[in-house]
C-alpha cells in the first residue's frame, strides 16, 4: 500500500488524544445482601431432590435367597403311641345274624286300631268349584265365639273401671257443690237467664240503631271518639250475648 495513501485516510484526521468516556456504574439496592440472606433461609440447594450424595449400600447386605418369605411354624414331635381309630371290617367278616324278636307286630298294631279313638276329619270350606280347601275355625263362618259361657257379658275388668269413672265424677261434683256453697254461689234460673239474654239483645239493637245515625262523613275528632265508642258497646254485647248462648248453666255471686 502507497504510504501517501496511508496518510491521507480519514482517520488519521481524529486525534490520537480523544478518549471515550467511561461509562457508568449500573445500579445496585442497599438491600441486595439482605435478600440474599433471606433467600438462603427459606430455601435449601436440592431439598426437593434429596442430598447431593447418597450413601452407598453395604456389600454385606444384599438380598439373600428366601429372605423375604414368612417363616413356618416349628415342627412339632410325632407320637406313634397316640389312639388309633377302629379298624376297617375286613372282608371276610361277616355280620351277626340269627337275631329275632318275639313280639308279633300284626296283632300288636290290629289291636292298637281297634281299640284307638277314631280320627275327626278337621273342618273344612270349598269357596271355589275347583276345589280349593281352607280351614273352617280360622275363617269366621264356624260358631266358635259364640258358644263361651261368657260371650256377650262385659268383662270385669270393664266393670271396674266403669265403677271407678262413676265414682270419679260423684266425687268431683260433691266437691264442686261444696266449693259453690263455700263462695255463696248461685244458679241462675232459666227464666232469669232468658231475661238476661232478652236485655243484653235489647241493649244490641239501640247501640246498632244509634250506631247507623252517624254521619256519613266522619271529618271530626269528637265523632270519631264517638264512632269507636259505639263499636265498642257493641262488640261487648256481642261477646256477652255469645257467652250465655254458649251456656246452659251459669253461677253469680250471691250479694
């Protein structure tokens, strides 16, 4: 290469003396240590995985020939002295025979139908025309309940308990009497209640009729007080009138 060439190339224009500027250092937190730290403390290098290194098996223990099979129970001594059972009859043995008794079963079960009670046939119903036959005592066609000394009569038990019930009762009314004679109660008179319920309907009909002269419009206080007032009366005697209806028998104080 021609050395004029070399000294006019454009970069020997650049002075030798130029530096570029150094450049800066990249950020760092205060806290990167302590994170590390922590970072250290909560995780382990390999914990999922195991320990880096294993330790290796023992030669002497390796897996021996029927070392996983259960054990058998120990062997227990054979006696040859012990009871032995009887022994097969062999075949040339005969069973005894020649053996009879002298009881002449023909007379014996003549005499045993001759002399025994005779059978009833049990009772029995057909309900169908096939045939089919049922038993009489269980149905409730055969007059069994009926035929008792005792059918139709009312059981002590019943009796007793009737008796008791009575007694009950007289008791409790006695009671009641004395308990009215004590208050000085007194009956009213049938009369005196029909009188009684005549008044309180009397009494109805004139708060009802005094009830359907009000106004129609109701725009004032004194009429409202004198609206609920007579609903008042009136469902009073209602209640009353329904009361002595309801019963036959009342008792007031004896003044």
């Amino acid at each position: 290469m021609d050395p004029s060439c070399a000294s006019e190339s454009i970069y020997n224009l650049i002075p030798s003396d130029l530096k570029e500027p150094p450049q800066q250092p990249r950020y760092t937190s205060l806290f990167r240590a302590s994170i590390k730290d922590d970072m250290k403390k909560v995780k382990t290098a390999m914990k999922t995985m195991g320990p880096a290194k294993v330790e290796v098996p023992c030669p002497k223990d390796f897996l021996k020939k029927h070392s996983k099979e259960k054990p058998l129970p120990p062997k227990k001594k054979f006696n040859r002295r012990s009871p032995k059972k009887p022994a097969v009859p062999l075949r040339t043995d005969h069973p005894v025979m020649g053996i009879q008794s002298g009881k002449n079963f023909i007379n014996t079960n003549a005499a045993d139908v001759i002399m025994g009670v005779a059978k009833k046939p049990k009772p029995i119903y057909v309900d169908k025309r096939t045939g089919d036959k049922h038993d009489l005592e269980t149905s409730g066609l055969f007059p069994k309940y009926i035929n008792k000394k005792d059918y139709g009569i009312t059981p002590e038990y019943i009796c007793k308990r009737n008796e008791d019930v009575k007694r009950a009762q007289e008791e409790y009314d006695n009671y009641i009497q004395e308990n009215l004679k004590k208050a000085a109660m007194k009956r009213l008179s049938d009369e005196e209640r029909e009188a009684v319920l005549q008044g309180l309907k009397k009494n109805w009909e004139e708060v009802h009729k005094e009830f359907q002269s009000l106004s129609v419009f109701i725009d004032s206080i004194p009429k409202k007080i004198r609206k609920q007032k007579l609903e008042k009366e009136m469902k009073q005697l209602e209640h009353d009138i329904s009361i002595i209806e309801k019963h036959k028998i009342i008792y007031i104080a004896n003044k």
